[in-house]
C-alpha cells in the first residue's frame, strides 16, 4: 500500500517525508487554503521538499470542463512529473478524466463516496480513486468497508486504477486497509505519527541503550573505540 501525506503544512511535510517511508504528498483547495499563502507557492514549496521522484496530488478548482482542464495544464505546468491533477468525481469531473488521460496528463477521482461513483473514475481513465473513509464512517456508512469493495470492483474489471483511500481519522481505519492490500492511503501528519505513537516501543528501545550503558557505560556501539 502507498503511503501519502495529506497536508500543506511545510514543517510537516518535512518531519513526515524526512523519518517515515512516504511515496508523497495530497493536497485539495480547502488543505492549501489552511496553509493561508498563494497556493501555488505552497504546491511549489512542496514540491522542493518532496523532490520530483515521488508523487504530488493537486486538484482542479473549477466547477466547468474547460475549466477544469485549464486548472490541470496549470498544475502540471508548475509541478512537473510525478503530478496527479485530482478531479471530482461528478458527470463533469468524468468527462475532464476522458479528455486528461487522452493528453497523457495523469488524474484521481476524488470525492468518492460510494462504488458506482469510483467505478466510473476509474472507467473514465483517472488512475487514482479517491474515497473518503472518514466522512463516509460520518454519513453511517462504513468508511472501510466501502473502500474494500471499491478495491474489489478496481480487481476484478482488470481496471487500471489504485484506491486512494483518504479522510482518515485514526491509524485503525488505515491498517485494515494495509491488512487488506488496497493501493494506497493519504493521512494527516498525526494520523502517520500514530502508527509508532506506543509507550511500550519507546520503553523497549529506551530498554535496550539502559542495559548497554549498564555494562559499557557507552551508549553507542561505536563510543566503544576500535
Ligand atoms: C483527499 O483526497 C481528501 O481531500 C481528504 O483526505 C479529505 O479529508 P477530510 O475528510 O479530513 O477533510
């Protein structure tokens, strides 16, 4: 499963892509929006941080096809390679994923809230879908479950298509998913830290440098000279 970072936060960025094995960051209007600077100066900066090799979402803004279309070739133009132009997952939205994957300009289905509407992303040629588990959970759905039959519907059509899996509130909601093998899964820096927040760990390894500083009095191998 890939990992992704859902923030536009820098300081985040940069303590999330330097200690934890992430594939790359999302981003939407209203995450860039709490970043309270021009958005294309964020999406840049992150881009900075991340490097070109690993992966950037960004979505369109406008509602209309042509605009739609203009927003991608914009954030393709500032972003680079490794770009995904999010869309959402609407008639309109379908119609923008046909003209991109014509271009050759990659896209995710986003705002999916249920199968059908992933199944036609992923039909139309987005290479990403998008559900958004958490909100799901929060319509008295579940969140999970419904992005397991999504990664079914993707499996067994042979669609070219990974699950984005989005919106999570805690890392149990994520580990099902990893359990489950879905593509991939986007999370807030406190959700990604949550993964490894456990006293017992930190006991464990404070354990280890206590009883090899008890018969070395060093508490690294290396302090012990050749
Ligand atoms: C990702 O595609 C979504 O934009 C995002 O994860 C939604 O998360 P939220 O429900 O916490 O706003």
């Amino acid at each position: 499963m890939k990992l992704f970072i859902d923030d536009a936060n820098l300081e985040a960025i940069k303590e999330i892509n330097e200690y934890y094995p992430v594939d790359g960051v999302t981003t939407n209007p209203s995450i860039l929006a709490k970043a309270k600077r021009d958005p294309r100066e964020t999406l840049k900066a992150i881009r900075e941080i991340i490097g070109e090799d690993k992966i950037i979402f960004a979505q369109a803004v406008d509602l209309t096809y042509e605009g739609m279309l203009k927003d991608a070739h914009m954030i393709i133009d500032l972003l680079g390679k490794n770009t995904i132009v999010k869309i959402p997952s609407t008639p309109v939205g379908f119609k923008a994923m046909m003209a991109l994957k014509k271009e050759g300009i990659p896209t995710c289905g986003t705002v999916v809230y249920t199968p059908m509407q992933a199944y036609l992303a992923a039909k139309a040629g987005a290479s990403y879908v998008a559900p958004y588990v958490n909100r799901i959970d929060n319509m008295g759905y579940d969140g999970v479950e419904i992005v397991k039959k999504i990664q079914n519907i993707l499996d067994n059509n042979g669609m070219e298509c990974e699950v984005l899996a989005a919106s999570f509130k805690n890392s149990q909601q994520v580990l099902e998913l990893a359990e489950y093998g879905v593509g991939g899964a986007t999370c807030s820096a406190d959700v990604i830290k949550a993964f490894v927040k456990n006293l017992a760990i930190d006991g464990a390894v404070q354990d280890f440098v206590n009883d090899f500083e008890a018969l070395t009095g060093k508490t690294a191998m290396s302090a012990l000279g050749e």
